[in-house]
C-alpha cells in the first residue's frame, strides 16, 4: 500500500475516533495523570473512580491526560456525559469523587462544589463558567500547550486528529531551505535560555559538508522548580517528536537523539511509546512517506547532571564520556557529536516547530515583541496562590503573571527569580518588565528555560542565593577552577552570611568574586553561577546588611537568627501547628493558646506555614560578634 495511502486511512480513523471522544457515546471520566497529578494523588482518584463506577453499574470509560496547567488545583478529574459538555473539577479526594460520580449518574445532575469549569462553546453551561475562563487560565495564548490536558497523550491518534504530523508531510514535501525560510520569517529563538534564532543554527549546520549530521533534543531539565519540558512530554509527547523529524528533515540528519534525565519515568515511558507508535505507521525509520527521507531516534537517559544541559557536556555524555563542557569553537553545528555537525535544541522549541509550519511563520510571528516572538512556557511556583504550568505571549509583564495569572502572593511581594540557578532575583520595581530576553538580561537576570519562582516578605533573598549556590556548587564538573572553586567559596561566605557570622567585608568579597567568576568560568553554566548572588546583593543589599550588621534576618527565616514564639493574642487554639510539629515542641489544649517550648524547636518553620492566623512569629536572635546569642 502507498505510505500516504496508509497515512491517510489512519488519519481518516483518527478522526472518527475523535469525534467519538468529543461526542462520546458511552460516558467519560478523565484523571489529570501529568507528574504533578499523580504527586497529588491521581492513582487513588482513578482507583476511586473504578471502585464508584463498579458500585453504581455504570459503563464508562476512564481516560488519563497530561498536565493542563493549574498544579494547585490537582487531582484534576474531568466527567462528560453524552452530548454534553465535559466540566471538570479541583482538589479531587476519593470521598470527592465518591459524591461527584454519584451526584451525576444518581441524581443526574452536576455537582456545583470543587467546579472549576466546562469545556464547552463559549458561555456557562448551568452557570458553570468556561475552563478556560478561569482568572489562571483566561490571559494566557496556548499554542505549544495547545494538546495538553485534552488529548489521550498515548493515543496516536488523538494526535492525528488534531493535524498531527501534517507540518512534517508539508516540510519533507517541499526543499530544506523552505523550511528554513519559514523559521527564520517566525522569529522563533531557542527556548532553552540563550534565545539564540534556530534557523540561523539550522542553517549553520546544513551548510557543513558532512556525510552524517545528528539533532538532538535536550529534556535534561534540570533548574530546580523547572517542569515545563517534563509536562509537555507527558502531555504531548508527539508534538516533541514531529518538530524532531522537521529538524532533521531539514538539517540533513538521519539520526536523532533525546536527552532525556532517568528521574522523568513518565515521560521517558510515553516517549518510548510514542516512538513506537509512528515507527509502525512508517514515520520513522526509512523512505518517511516515500519522500526518502531516512530518520530514526534514539533515548538517552541521563543520570540528572545539571551540567549535562550545556550542549558539549550533553554530547559527552551521549558518546558515553563524563559530563563535562569542551572549549568552543569549534560550536556543535561545526563539530559535535562523534565529531559530525550537530544541532542541540530545547524541547519546547522543537514542541513549537510544527506548529509554525504548519499555521504559518506570520502567525506566530503576531505573537510576541519584535525581537521576541511567540510564546514562552514557565513553571510557576513559590509563594504565589496559583501555582502551575503557564503559556504567555512574550512581552507579558512579570506583574500580569504574578498578579493576574498566579493571583498574587500570600504574603506582599518582595521578588521573582527568573532562569533558576542561573537567573537573577528582581525586586517590586520590575514588576512591570515585559518578560523578553533582551528585558530580563538588561534587568539582571535571564529567561532561562523558563522556571520562575515568586517570593514574598516572608521569604529570604540571602538563603535563596545560599541555595542556589549550593545547588551549582554540588552541580559543578570541576573542570575548571573559576566554577570548582569558586562557587565553593561563594556557599561558604553565604553561609556565614545566614549564620550572622560574616563580616561587611565578606560583602565585598562576594561581589568581587562573583564578578570574577562570570568571566572566566570554562561554560555558560558556571558563567551564570554568580547570578542569584550578583542580583539579590544589588537590589536586596539592605537584606544582607541586616545579616550582618545586625545579625537578624528580616524575613524570619535564617536559622540561626530567629527564634519562634506564639501570639497568645492571635491564636486561637485550632491544633494545626501541633500536627505538624515533628520535635513536639507545640503545646497547649484546644481553643487556647499554645505555647512553643524552645530547647525543643527545631526551627523547621512547619508551624509558621501552616498558621492561617499569623500567630506565629519569628523574632530575631541578637548574635554577638563572636558569632554566639547573646
């Protein structure tokens, strides 16, 4: 049978298949089963849902999906009856969905509590608003996003469906160079962090004589608080592997490689059967859709070495050598992996890519700035109400996605920290920042993969820094000496800083060394080392003086400077602190105030964070100069 033939007999299926989902005869249940749902409990939703169907004798079926956004909100548990639209609910518990399932198949009617909203046209539905209408989710664009939490991420063809893999048939039906074109007209830039222009790296490549050229995909994410690419594999593994195949296509490359972290099991599973999925419909392997395009993948499990996210020290570990950067040039598209040109792009660049080819490099080009466009995807998470997995068109400002997406901070707001270890801590004054990488780089930080972390009053920028660097400290390679030793002297002087032992000069020397690390470090990794240090020290110095010169922390959060205590006034005997007290420090009966025994507290802060009264206070511990109480 010709391949196309066969491609469009399957995709024909597909599609009636889909519209059987949409229109389901039978009804359905769907579990968000992303990481961050299964963390949250998805397993014992589903085995809830299982137990309650079998009860009540109803035939429906169960469908797990990706990640769709609002972490906060997980379990998510979706139900559509026949005909009707699909509403779904938040902080799914087994008792939950007990009463959820039988409020619809008993009662036959839908439960109002835990509603967050419909998948339906536009309007509420029994007033039931839009799920997309939610405060969360209304100011973002989604369009690498645009799968995730709706398709069967397992189901090839959900994907199908949904005009999959028709970029790719558009791409290897035309010259290289048009492809090439239509990236270039898109503006699309890396989204790995440097925002580097993907088709100039393209183009770099193909024009190296060469008789094997490789592209690789980089999954190692590693920032801490960092889930975007993690989500998309599990949510739309095919989209990853369509703009895979495009790149390839028009690189020149017949082999390609996943960098993948092992700690991603989900992912790494989904890929594994996504892979195997388009190798039976002929998508991969040899002659791709008998245009002679031969291309196949490979998954390479890393071990979770952040420096494998630097391209030379990921081709090292590929080639089976240690992780550890190389001198450029020659640069990757030159001379990378096995010595071949070779292009190393991000996932959610490579998520994007049939995207653009598929609607048009105009129409992503209409999103963004002018030196920054499209859409970005960000991990957010901290101290703000919503926490989740956002898309926004570039040129958003910090405050639209603290304030309006993420619905502001449980405390006031003090920060954001931008590009993780490698990023930089911005306070109130760039709230109204448009977040594009020329921006964020001129405030003092980067866009880095995408990880943003939002801090409030109650938070530390010293510790914030201290854990940072402890993070690249323990991450570094040690192949240099800059990033080896001087990260280690960073931590060093940092902690000294939180233990109100350190001196104004100490200050000094933080500075001077991290302005001497960022120049000489072998890797853009260790060059940005000093990041969360440099940025905390020049717009919270005040902070940091405060931890030396007065030996308190401010935020109520170092240690070795605070001491806690209850606000006999304010506490109104609920128990909370007690529960979650694991030194039994916590005191007092019920309906009274409670007491803190000191030479029992372990400072863990447990009860600071779950007092919903602010009847527990931190006051600081006046240090001596010789570094005891006094």
């Amino acid at each position: 049978m010709n391949i196309m033939t066969r491609l469009d007999e399957r995709r024909a299926v597909a599609l009636e298949r889909w519209r059987a989902f949409e229109d389901n005869a039978l009804p359905m249940v769907l579990i968000g089963a992303g990481s961050c749902g299964l963390a949250a409990g998805a397993a014992g939703v589903r085995q809830s849902v299982e137990a309650t169907l079998a009860d009540l004798n109803v035939d429906a079926r169960i469908v797990e999906v990706g990640c769709i956004g609002p972490c906060y909100l997980e379990p998510l548990m979706d139900v559509k009856l026949p005909g009707k639209p699909r509403i779904s609910y938040g902080n799914v518990t087994a008792k939950r969905v007990d009463s959820i399932l039988r409020y619809f198949f008993v009662e036959g009617k839908i439960p109002k509590e835990h509603v967050i909203g419909h998948f339906g046209p536009e309007g509420a539905v029994d007033s039931i608003p839009r799920f997309f209408d939610h405060p969360m989710l209304k100011p973002q664009v989604r369009l690498v996003l645009r799968n995730c939490g709706i398709i069967d991420p397992d189901d090839l063809d959900h994907y199908l469906a949904r005009d999959g893999y028709r970029a790719l048939e558009v791409a290897i039906r035309r010259p290289w160079k048009d492809t090439l074109d239509v990236i270039q007209r898109s503006g699309l830039r890396g989204r790995g962090g440097a925002g580097f222009p993907t088709w100039r790296k393209w183009q770099a490549c193909r024009e190296n004589e060469s008789d094997q050229r490789y592209m690789i995909c980089n999954a190692d994410e590693g920032d801490p608080g960092a889930f975007m690419n993690r989500s998309l594999i599990e949510g739309d593994p095919h989209a990853v592997l369509e703009g895979l195949l495009i790149a390839g296509y028009t690189i020149g490359a017949s082999k390609g490689y996943i960098y993948i972290r092992a700690e991603y099991p989900l992912a790494v599973a989904r890929l594994k059967s996504s892979i195997e999925q388009i190798r039976e419909l002929g998508l991969l392997g040899h002659n791709i859709l008998g245009s002679g395009f031969d291309f196949d993948i490979t998954i390479k499990e890393g071990a979770g070495a952040f420096v494998c996210g630097e391209e030379t020290s990921l081709i090292a570990s590929i080639e089976g050598e240690r992780g550890m950067p190389r001198s450029r040039p020659p640069f990757p598209a030159q001379k990378g992996l096995w010595g071949k040109p070779t292009i190393i792009n991000n996932t959610e660049t490579l998520g994007t890519v049939p995207n653009i080819v598929r609607n048009g490099p105009e129409w992503y080009a209409s999103y963004g700035t002018e030196t920054s466009k499209g859409t970005k995807t960000f991990s957010l998470v901290g101290r703000v109400r919503r926490t989740g997995l956002i898309e926004v068109p570039l040129g958003t400002t910090l405050r639209q996605i603290v304030f309006d997406i993420g619905g502001g901070v449980f405390k006031p707001f003090k920060a954001v920290q931008t590009g993780g270890p490698s990023g930089g801590c911005l306070s109130e004054e760039f709230l109204d920042t448009p977040i594009d990488y020329e921006s964020l780089t001129k405030a003092g930080s980067i866009m880095g993969s995408g990880g943003m972390i939002v801090l409030g009053e109650d938070s530390c920028v010293v510790d914030l820094a201290k854990y940072f660097l402890n993070f690249t400290q323990r991450e570094s390679c040690g192949k240099c000496v800059p990033c080896r030793v001087g990260t280690r002297h960073l931590a060093n002087i940092l902690d000294k800083v939180t233990k109100g032992t350190a001196s104004i000069s100490d200050i000094d020397r933080l500075e001077a060394l991290g302005q001497a690390i960022k120049g000489a470090a072998l890797c853009a990794l260790g060059n940005t080392a000093p990041n969360p240090v440099l940025s905390t020290l020049k717009y919270f110095r005040s902070e940091y003086l405060a931890h030396v010169r007065e030996r308190r922390c401010p935020a109520g959060l170092c240690r070795e400077l605070v001491e806690y205590r209850v606000v006999p006034g304010k506490c109104t005997g609920c128990r909370q602190c007690v529960k979650v007290c694991p030194s039994g420090a916590i005191t007092g009966p019920r309906s009274e105030a409670h007491n803190i025994d000191k030479s029992k507290c372990i400072k863990c802060r447990a009860c600071y964070e779950i007092c919903r009264f602010d009847a527990i206070a931190g006051d600081a511990i006046i240090i001596t100069s010789g570094g005891q109480p006094a």
